[in-house]
C-alpha cells in the first residue's frame, strides 16, 4: 500500500503524479468491437441503431478520434447521437489522473462507491475466503525466502519507520517464493514484472510488481510503508486498469 513522503518531492515522484497520457491514447489503440464496447460502459445512451452503425462503418479507435459530428450524420446517426460522440470525444483529450495522485479519504470513498462497496471506509469491503494449501518445511523456495528475510534482518537497521525501498526488499522475498510455489501447484506459467507501466479508462501510471500469466494481469502489489487506507484507493484503480487490459486480450 501507499502514501507519499512529507517531505519536499523530487523531480522522480513530481513526474510519476503528472500524467501526460490521455484516454485519447488509450481509445486510439481500440479496434471496433473495443470501442463498442467501450462506448457502452459510458452511458452515452446508443441504441443498438447507433451500434449497428458504427459497426458498419467499421469505425476504429484512430478513426473514432478524427470523425466529426457532420461525418456521423452522414453515416446515418441521428442528431442526438451525433452530437453526443462528437462531444465525447472532445473529452477524450484530458489527462488520465495518475495512481499517486490518489492520496485523500475522499479518494478511497469515490474509489469504493465506484467499485459498489457499501460504506466509506476500507472495513466495508467484502472479504474472501481463501483456499489454503499445505506447503512442506523442506520447501527449497519457501525456505530460501525465510533465508533471505532473516539475512536481510541483520544487516538492516531498523525497520522501525521504514521507507518504501527498504520495506521493497523484504516484498520481493516474499513474492518471488509465492510465485515459485504458485507454480509448483498450478504447473502453470506465472511471471513477475517490476515498475510495470499499466493503463486504464480513469487511471495510468507504474505499479511496483505486477504478478502476470502468459495473457493476463493477474495481480497487482504496492510495497507502500504507510497510510494503508490512500493505499487502497490507488491499488483499487490499479486493479481496475488491470481488469480493463485483460478485457482487451
């Protein structure tokens, strides 16, 4: 999880919260069926005519970004509709908000009310059950990561008020011994991919590990050292960015 120093930023934090990526960016990568897709969770009130159109038409993301309200009409969408896309896409050029960006209560609360969760805090989200499985002492990764943790310990001073970097070393320990043994179990390919780049409709930014199969995000982790609630507000748009790449595969 994560927050951000009191101390004065420096020029590498500064440009990890100014985003210059735009949702444009994003939409112009679309082939058709994405960009009906994505169409249809905006709310823009098309009906299935509409879609018809812009599937006939075989409009693109790149093609989407470039038409004009007239062009629309000409392709047989209503004024109303018309004018809707065409305003739409006017949007589309403002800059998507950056993970580290998301840093108040009031973020945590609008990331909950967005994900359905009932309550202002991150107590009312729902819990999961999870299946254990039994893992043997003589594991080799799981003892190596205990080896590791313990020898990290010693040359380490304190971990008292620990910074991200340091609280980092002791993450990796445990996450690279996680996905060795998730293998084991799972005879499947899982990878782990450092300072990951990960785009989504309302967010961009880098995550600190992004836990991958061949195809598919399937975890995304913060090595944050305080302030777990804002932590949760930027891991939860991070999960959703993850969610709408996988959509696209």
């Amino acid at each position: 999880m994560s927050s951000q120093a009191s101390s004065p930023a420096s020029p590498t934090s500064i440009t990890e919260e100014i985003s210059t990526r735009t949702m444009s960016d994003v939409v112009k990568d679309f082939n058709t069926e994405e960009l009906i897709e994505y169409l249809g969770r905006k709310n823009l009130k098309l009906d299935e005519d509409d879609i018809k159109i812009l599937r006939k038409e075989k409009i693109s993301g790149l093609a989407f970004l470039d038409t004009t309200k007239e062009e629309f009409r000409s392709y047989g969408l209503k004024a109303g509709p018309a004018t809707t896309l065409a305003k739409f896409i006017e949007g589309l050029g403002q800059k998507i908000r950056n993970y580290s960006s998301l840093k108040t209560l009031d973020d945590l609360k609008e990331m909950l009310r967005r994900n359905k969760v009932n309550g202002e805090d991150i107590t009312s989200i729902k819990q999961f059950t999870p299946v254990f499985e039994e893992i043997n002492n003589d594991d080799k990764a799981l003892n190596h990561c205990m080896e590791d943790i313990i020898l990290k310990l010693s040359n380490v001073e304190t971990m008292t008020g620990a910074n991200e970097a340091t609280r980092c070393e002791f993450i990796s320990s445990i996450l690279h011994a996680s996905i060795a043994i998730a293998k084991k179990l799972t005879s499947q390919d899982i990878f782990i991919v450092l300072q990951k780049d990960i785009s989504g409709e309302d967010a961009t930014g880098r995550v600190d590990y992004a836990i991958k199969s061949l195809e598919n995000l399937l975890c995304i982790t913060e090595g944050k050292p305080r302030n777990i609630k804002i932590g949760y507000a930027q891991n939860l748009a991070q999960l959703e960015s993850a969610f709408q790449t996988n959509k696209k595969k």
